[in-house]
C-alpha cells in the first residue's frame, strides 16, 4: 500500500501540535510510571473525567512501590467510577511483578514490556514514545481512524496484518527527537480534530492537503465500522437493607462482571414489593417496611441492566453487616451501577 503520509506532513503536525496541545497533568512529566498510570486510565475514559481520578491517584501511590503494596479495597476504592476494574487489578500485579523481578522502574524494550501484565502494543508504544523518547508508535483506534481516512482504507482495522502495515510506516517516519510529542500529536488530533463521532474538524487538520477521504468528501465512511451485536438486558431487583442509618454492602464473587467488587444486596430478577417481601421472610429478615426507590438503568459495554430499587427498612440486623454512608464513601469500592442507588438515598 503506498501511504501518503511523509516527514513532511508529520512536521506539520507537530507544529500543530505545539499550538494546539492541551494542558494535561500527565504532560508534565517523563516517569513512567506516572505515563503507564494515565495511559490505562485514559483507555474507555474521557480525559476530562481521568485527569481528578489521576491527580487523586498519583499524590496517594506516587510511586511503584507504593502501588505494589496498596490494598486491593483502597486500589478499588480509588478506581471506583472508572469501570473495567480489571485495569486497575492489573496496574497492581505489573507494579508487584516489577518490584519482586527488582527491574527498579518500565524495562525499555517492546518485547520486555509485553511480558508484564496489562501492557499490550499500544501501552508499549505510548511508555517508550513518551517516557523513553523511542521510535515505537502507539498505535489505537484513534490513531487507526486518522489513518483510514488519511488513506480511504476500507480495511478491518483490527486485523493484526493492517495495523501492523500502518506501525511498520508510521516507525519510520518517527525520530527520537520527536518520538514523544509525535505520539501526544496524534492522541490530540483524535480527539480534537479528527473526531469519532461526528464529522471531523477538517478545517483545523495538519493532515488535509493529503487526506484522501477529505479530498473525496467521504470522511464519515471511514473506518469501516462492523454491525455491533446488541447489549444484553438484564432485569434486576436491588433491595438496600438499612438497619439504625446504616447500609448493607456485600463482595460480589470472583468471576464475571464486577467481580470482587462490593454491591448492594439483589437478585437477578424482577420482583413486585409483595414478591420482595416474601422472598426476605424466607430469608428470616426482620421487615419494618419496604419502599419502592423506582427504576435505574446502567449500561455496560456488553450488558444493560434494568433495576427495580427498594429500601428496606430492618427491625434486627440479622448476620448483615452494615456501614455508615460515609463509610461507604470513603472506603468501599461500590461500582457505578449501585453508586447511583446509593447517592440518591437520602
Ligand atoms: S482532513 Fe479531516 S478526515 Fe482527514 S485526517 Fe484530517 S480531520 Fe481526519
């Protein structure tokens, strides 16, 4: 495939990348670490809502060492909101590989750092481009859409021969002099210019003079999107015990979705308040009354969730154990499906 991008178009983006960057507290600095931390929080999550939850994150672990020897609740706890808990687990089990394999901080080729865990190509790329300033792309789906359209490739992006095509290309137009800043350029055309959803920002781009798919008008057709299969819906019933102003929490179990994480009580199903009542007695709980909180919906990736909410109010605990709502808040990891619950509890 002959690519249309040449030194000449990165240099433009580089200058507009001077112009244009936006202030970013992890542009501050060259640690790895502190690189690694944004880069996973920043996959699925927008930058807005990642900078608070980075800035938390690095002034109580600020260092390697300290997350390796973090708890897993308070791990959880500062993740919690930022979905695909299984990111955060990770962070902890690469920072423990880390500090017992004594490597001191990142390794600094591809391959070594492919063998820890929860770094695959694109984390690779974005620590040896930004904190190493090596010729390694990072290579995501924001800087795979550019391309396409750059290219008016109809191509399946996720095929591992394309993108490999497009890291061969893009490493070579790369030098260690700009290595960093030719990986924040392309992040920051994705997001502000060369846009996911919506037309794209052509006016404003480095890039037009050889964007074929601008030059044709066929910018929205690319990349070639795949049919989606459709969300799951699950019903729920979620039924928060309070006992004397305090709340029942419980760990879900150690598979599936959200697993380990904390939750409020339910079942998976939906239940009228008389189905509800019945169901507790069996379970030998101590009613005073029931009332209905009303529907809350969550999605995730693959899954909806349709929940029907009560608050039951207990005359005895019972073998729960409850918590304060500040408890709740500031130590326990409740994922944002029960978080919306739990907030509106007066
Ligand atoms: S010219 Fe438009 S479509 Fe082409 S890369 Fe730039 S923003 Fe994207």
């Amino acid at each position: 495939m002959k690519f249309h991008i040449t030194k000449k178009e990165i240099q433009a983006l580089l200058d507009w990348y001077q112009k244009e960057k936006r202030d970013l507290p992890w542009r501050h600095t060259t640690d790895p670490y502190r690189i690694w931390i944004s880069e996973i929080m920043l996959q699925q999550t927008r930058v807005e809502k990642v900078k608070k939850y980075y800035e938390r994150f690095i002034l109580e672990l600020p260092t390697i060492e300290d997350l390796a020897k973090v708890k897993e609740d308070h791990l959880l706890k500062l993740w919690e909101g930022l979905g695909y808990y299984s990111r955060a687990r990770n962070l902890k089990k690469c920072a423990l590989e880390i500090v017992q394999k004594n490597l001191k901080t990142f390794p600094e080729t591809k391959e070594e750092l492919m063998k820890l865990p929860g770094i695959g190509l694109y984390t690779a790329g974005a620590i040896l481009s930004i904190a190493y300033h090596k010729c390694i792309p990072a290579i995501d789906g924001n800087v795979l859409r550019i391309l396409s359209r750059i290219e008016e490739d109809p191509r399946d992006l996720l095929n591992e021969k394309v993108k490999n095509e497009y890291l061969i290309h893009l490493e070579k137009l790369m030098e260690p002099s700009y290595a960093r800043d030719f990986t924040e350029a392309f992040i920051e055309l994705g997001a502000l210019v060369c846009l996911p959803n919506g037309t794209p920002v052509c006016q404003k781009c480095p890039f037009q003079q050889i964007c074929q798919s601008f030059q044709n008008q066929t910018m929205l057709k690319y990349p070639h999107k795949k049919v989606k299969n459709a969300r799951r819906k699950e019903e729920k019933t979620i039924y928060v015990l309070e006992y004397n102003e305090k709340y029942c929490i419980q760990k879900r179990k150690k598979s599936g979705l959200l697993s380990g994480l904390y939750e409020l009580p339910n079942v998976d199903s939906f239940m009228t308040k008389e189905m509800l009542n019945t169901f507790l007695q069996t379970k030998k709980e101590q009613i005073e009354k029931i009332q209905e909180l009303g529907k809350f919906h969550h999605v995730f990736s693959h899954i909806e969730w349709e929940m029907t909410v009560y608050l039951v109010h207990l005359k005895s605990p019972n073998h729960h154990k409850f918590y304060s709502k500040k408890e709740i808040e500031t130590t326990y990891s409740l994922p944002t499906a029960f978080q919306k619950i739990f907030i509106k509890l007066k």
